[in-house]
C-alpha cells in the first residue's frame, strides 16, 4: 500500500451563479484549463481522469470535456455519488495516484442547476383507474406527503430537529442565526452565487420551505464547476520551486457510506458515516480537530450544519448549540467554518459542491483568499456529504 | 355494513380492527423494516417475521412542508422503539401546534375509491 504524501498542485473554480451562455462542459472545460495552468502543466502528463456530474450522470461527460480540452486516451472515470459527487471524483483521482498508476490526476465536477427548483420535488401523478400496489412498499400511489417528506429540505429539516430533541436548545432562531453568519461570510467570497448580507429577522421573515428552514437557510441552486489537479510525492519534487511552495498536502482523503442504524431507513442517518469518516481522516493525517484553522462543512440546510459541528467533533457530544453561541465558527472566532458563505450563499452545483470546498481550503492555506483569508491557516478540513449517503472528508495541510 | 372492498396505501398498514402497522422483523437481529426485503441490512440474514408496532408514540423529530398549497407536518415517531415516518394529521401545521415530544397515534382514513369500487386506505397520525 502507497504511503507516499498526495499533493494538490492545481485548483479552481468557476464563479457560482447562473451560467446561461455556458453548457455543462463549457464549465468543466474553464475550471479544467484554469486548474492546469494554476499547476503549470499541460494535460499530457494527467494520467487519470475523474469526472462527476449529477445531473447527467450518463452523458459521460469526462469524454465530452476531453472532446473540448484534449483526448489524450487516458482512462476517465464518470461518477455519481449523490452531493458526494465531486469529493468522489477526486477520491477516484487520489486513488489512481496512490496506487501508483500514475503521476498525475486531475478531478473535475460540474453542474447546471440554476433554475432547477428544489431537488427531489415530483410533480403530482395522475391517479390510476384502479388501485396498483407499487414498488417496496407496495405504495398505491407516491408517498410524499402521506408518508412524511422524502424532499431535501423536509428530511435536513428533521435531521436537525432530532439533534434538538436530542441534546436540547436547537430552537428555529438558532437556525437562522446559522444561515445569518454564512451569508454574513459570503460577502467577501466574490465566487458567491449569492454575496448579501442577511439580517436575522429577514432570514426568520423569508418564505418557510420546510419548519425550520425557511428560503436563505436552503443552499442554493445553481451552476458551476470545479476542478484539481493532484501528483504524487516523487512527482511533486520534480516540480519548479513555483508551483512546489504553493503545493498543498492532502492528509487524509476518505469516503464512506452509511453503515446500518437503528431506524436509518426511516429517517436518514447523515451523523454515523460522517463521524466515521471524521474519525478515519482524523487518524490518518495525524491531526486532531483542534489542529484545524479552518472547515468547510456541508451546510445544505442551515440544520444540517449544526449537527456536523457534532460530527466532525469541532465540540464536545451534544455540544454543538453551545459550541455556535460561542461564537466558534464565525470567522474571527476559534474554530472559523464555511468562510466561502457555505452552501447557502456561496451555491450548491452538486457535483462541484465537493471538489470546491477543498478548493476553499486551498486558497486559505496558500495565503490566497483575499479580502477572507485566515490569517496564517495551515490546517484545514472539507467534509461534503449525499444523501443515501456518502460522506467526502479530505484534510489539507500546508507543509512548505 | 358496506360490501367495499378495502386496500391498504401501502403493505405494512394492516386493515384489522384495529388497523395497525406490521414490520418486517429480523430473526436474527430484531432489526426491524418496513420495505420488501433481500436481507437483513444489519446482520445479512434473510429470515424476517411480522410484528405489529406499537400504535402510540413519541414525536422525536418533525417538519413543516410549506413548497405546496396545503403545508402538512411530516414526523418521525418513536413507537415503542420503533421508528415509523409519517404525516401528523388532525393538527394546524404551525410550530405554535406541533412540538418535539408530542404524544400522539396511529389513525387511518379513507383515500377514495377506484372506478371498481376498491377504497384505498391510508394512515396518519395525531395528537392524543
Ligand atoms: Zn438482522
């Protein structure tokens, strides 16, 4: 097994928002080109491909952004792995790497969703003539709304519901106290799909989608792309100097679906595959969370983000209320998280979602955030994670 | 007495008297569902037995559905240790009503008929 450091030495991401003169590859394409030419090195020496994207998820859309930007006969691997998806991609990439097939991955994800409306919505279906049992549970027609939701807001609205019957104090005003900072964030992240700052009595004012999370608490769809370039060890030294001191070692890089609970079919269990994957990453970059200087956490709902404050242990067990009233995780507190605006304001293409949050962390490791830059981070963590599920948790670090 | 015949919404709700919900037991685990099964997701057995859940419980989780014209309170109950999901009926669907800890109970109520003359059955919950 390869113990070798990976190293990502090329990052972008496309501004998030709409796109309506770019296709699907026309934004793999620029993140890809402007990925390779951040690692100066031409796509002649990428051995492995990884491409992700959702929405077209039989498209094979790494041959068709190879038809745009090079077809160099390399193997590509298009995957899907629910908001996972980009994360995936760069496992995939990683892997390749680390298995040493290669030198040099480059992953990429991308997506168009800008108008797309809430995912998971199905629109009513005529009612049959006579009564059909149908499928599992031999439902006579769709379930939703008879049986409880199954749509993303609804089911993230009960997974932070049940942390508060739980532990206590997660209160609809907290929530929204959540989504305030993130968006309070966003406006210095000009990649934001969104940048405006929200108050919180305009967060708790906005429409209700699903109690507690109302429409600015909910990420937001839209397009964009996001691409990486990673090398092996030996690779890395045979770099110039340039491209070396801005590398970025991958620590820790682990995928992991959920593992059965007790009533995990009833509602989603999002909390268990996390903390494993938390746990692994934590053990295989030798670090701790309180090494961390900054995370991005897959903040889809303003709920979902509490309980990954509990999951990736930036505070004690049942803590994570308290853990946000301290005001940990604004960005001048201790433990800063989602300083790109998160999900909420920076937008969520799926399948980029989880290739641009470590590009998040990138940017801050390298000094190279801008107007949001903290301030001497040397340490980060990415965790995204699809429901389903799977659960991307990659820890960087800058080491030179 | 009405010579309608009755279907249930979905399986697991079974149309006695009274009406209840039946999961799938594992009889190696006790690990419980409601879906058709291959195996047992927990222990990889493939030998499962009928129980009857318990009808009353516990809300342990809720939200309020407002994308649609009619806002409907989707829950996760505790029935006795088992989870089912379901709609909280018979309730206003504001957080002033519906509260984490909420007691509440099986019901069921009448989907209709099909042009055969076949009434479908579906079950919710409410408040006790
Ligand atoms: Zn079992």
């Amino acid at each position: 097994m390869g113990t070798d450091a990976i190293w990502i030495i090329g990052s972008n991401m496309t501004k998030f928002g709409k796109h309506p003169d770019k296709d699907v590859v026309d934004l793999a394409a620029e993140a890809s080109r402007d990925a390779l030419q951040d690692a100066d090195i031409s796509l002649s020496e990428v051995g492995v491909l990884g491409v992700g994207n959702l929405m077209n998820a039989s498209a094979g859309i790494g041959q068709q952004l190879q038809k745009q930007i090079g077809q160099t006969g390399i193997p590509v691997f298009n995957v899907s792995n629910a908001c996972a998806t980009g994360a995936t991609a760069l496992r995939v990439a990683i892997m390749a790497v680390k298995a040493g097939e290669t030198d040099v991955g480059m992953a990429v994800g991308v997506e168009k969703l800008a108008g797309a409306g809430l995912l998971g919505q199905r629109g009513p279906k005529p009612e049959a003539e006579t009564w059909q049992p149908n499928g599992r549970f031999g439902a006579l027609s769709s379930t939703e709304g008879r049986i409880g939701t199954s749509i993303m807001p609804g089911v993230f609205a009960q997974v932070g519901m049940e942390y508060g019957h739980k532990y206590g104090g997660a209160s609809f005003e907290l929530f929204a106290k959540i989504s305030e900072k993130n968006h309070a964030h966003s406006t210095l992240n000009p990649l934001a799909a969104y940048q405006k700052r929200f108050t919180l009595e305009e967060i708790m004012n906005d429409v209700m989608i699903a109690y507690p999370n109302t429409r600015p608490m909910c990420s937001g769809n839209c397009d964009g792309a996001a691409a990486m370039i990673v090398v092996s060890d030996e690779k890395m030294k045979s770099m110039p100097s340039e491209v070396q001191s801005r590398a970025v070692k991958v620590s820790a890089s682990v995928l992991t679906s959920d593992p059965y609970e007790d009533g995990c079919q009833i509602l989603p269990d999002v909390n268990t595959l996390t903390k494993n994957a938390a746990s692994q990453a934590y053990e295989q970059a030798g670090v701790g969370p309180e090494d961390l200087d900054l995370v991005e956490l897959h903040d889809c709902f303003a709920t979902a983000e509490l309980v990954h404050y509990d999951n990736l242990m930036l505070c004690e067990e049942g803590g994570a209320v308290d853990f946000f009233q301290s005001g940990a995780p604004w960005r001048d507190g201790t433990k800063p998280v989602n300083v790109s605006g998160g999900l909420q304001s920076k937008g969520h293409p799926i399948a980029a979602t989880g290739i641009a949050n470590i590009h998040e962390i990138v940017m801050h490791l390298r000094g190279e955030a801008g107007d949001r830059q903290i301030e001497g981070a040397r340490v980060g963590l990415a965790h995204v994670i699809g429901l389903g599920s799977a659960c991307g948790i990659h820890i960087l670090e800058k080491v030179a | 007495m009405s010579s309608t015949t009755q279907i249930p919404f979905v399986d697991y709700l079974i149309l006695d008297d009274p009406p209840y919900l039946q999961a799938q037991e594992c009889k190696s685990c006790g690990a419980r569902y409601f879906d058709r099964r291959n195996a047992c997701a927990n222990c990889f057995a493939n030998n499962f037995q009928p129980v009857a859940v318990q009808s009353e419980g516990v809300v342990t989780s809720f939200s309020i559905i407002q994308m649609g014209p009619n806002p409907y309170v989707s829950a996760i109950v505790d029935c006795g240790g088992t989870n089912v999901k379901c709609t909280i009926m018979k309730v206003e669907p504001t957080p002033d009503h519906v509260t984490l800890g909420m007691r509440v109970k099986l019901m069921t109520y009448s989907m209709g008929e099909d042009n055969e003359g076949t009434e479908a059955v579906a079950f919710g919950f409410e408040p006790i």
